[in-house]
C-alpha cells in the first residue's frame, strides 16, 4: 500500500471511532447489538401476526431491528437511532438486504411521536428507561406491550420475565403499559 492510501484508511478508522465516541458521550452509551441468543429468546414473545407499528429504540448496529422485520412482515418497523455510524450501517445494510417493513430514521426517538405503537421494543440503559418510563405512560394506550432486554423500567411489573442462558445472565422483560388508575 502506498503511503497516502495507509494514512486515509487511518483517517477514516480516527473518524469512526471519533463518531462513535461523541455520540455515546451524546446519548450516554455506545452502540451495543443484541445478541444471538437473546434475540431467539425475546422474539418468539412477540406474535408473528403483529400489525401496527413497532417502534425499536436505539437500534445501534440494526441486528434487532432486522430481526423484527422479519418476524412481523405485517407489522411497520420504525428503529431509532443518533449514532452515525452504527445509523450508516444499518441503512447500508437496508439498502443490500431490503426489508419492505422496515423504516431507518436518525432522530432522537425521545422527540418522536409513540401514539400508534403497538409495541416498543429497548435496549437503553437506566438513565434512558428512567427517562423513558413517563413517555410510555403519557403516549401509550394500556395494554400496549412494552419489550426491553437487560435493563427493567423501575417501579413496573412485568407480564413475563426471562433469563437468557448466556454470559451474563440478561434479563429480558415484557411489559404492558399500566392504565392511569393502576
């Protein structure tokens, strides 16, 4: 290789990893992807005849995002993510491999609109559920399902709890959102 070709590679590698850094500082994590044998634990909780919208929140390197697609064909995936690079990904990823189902948007999902969600789908950290936990409650019908893995929404009771049989044991929550008088 030639001099000017190795430094260029090394500026893109500086750069992604720059962008990966400053979004995690941004968001308060890094872009994590969920697991083979959590996602086999965890999709078989939601139906395969899912209609609606499923809204997947922070959906780093799109491995759950695809996932859900091809689980619900019926149902509209929207998976949210802040992170460049891991967003440029996915959206590569959609441009070879295609899921008419699924819908990529970089945005901060704490903006977006979650009143025709028929199931939310996280993978966050405490401060985002904490965060999250109101947002859930003021936009979404009771009833509707609510699906995080590794991290609970305080002060919630779960439908259904699972342990995955892996490293490290990662717990994976069903919910349905609480009505107001519960």
């Amino acid at each position: 290789m030639t001099e000017a070709l190795v430094l260029l590679l090394g500026a893109l590698l500086l750069g992604a990893m720059l962008s990966i850094v400053f979004s995690t500082l941004r968001t308060g994590i890094s872009p994590m992807p969920t697991l083979g044998k959590v996602r086999r634990q965890l999709l078989p909780l939601i139906e395969s005849d899912l209609s609606g919208t499923i809204l997947e929140l922070g959906c780093g390197w799109g491995t759950l995002a695809f996932a859900l697609a091809d689980r619900c064909p019926r149902a509209r995936v929207v998976a949210f993510e802040l992170s460049p690079l891991p967003f440029a990904f996915c959206w590569l990823r959609q441009r070879l491999a295609p899921r008419s189902n699924l819908e990529l948007q970089r945005q901060d999902f704490f903006r977006a609109s979650f009143s025709d969600a028929a199931l939310v789908v996280c993978y966050l950290f405490p401060g985002a559920m904490t965060r999250l936990a109101p947002k859930l409650l003021a936009e979404l019908p009771p009833g509707t399902r609510v699906l995080s893995h590794t991290f609970a929404l305080r002060g919630w009771k779960p439908l259904r709890t699972l342990m995955v049989d892996d490293l490290y044991r990662t717990p994976i929550y069903l919910y349905a959102v609480p009505s107001p008088d519960a």
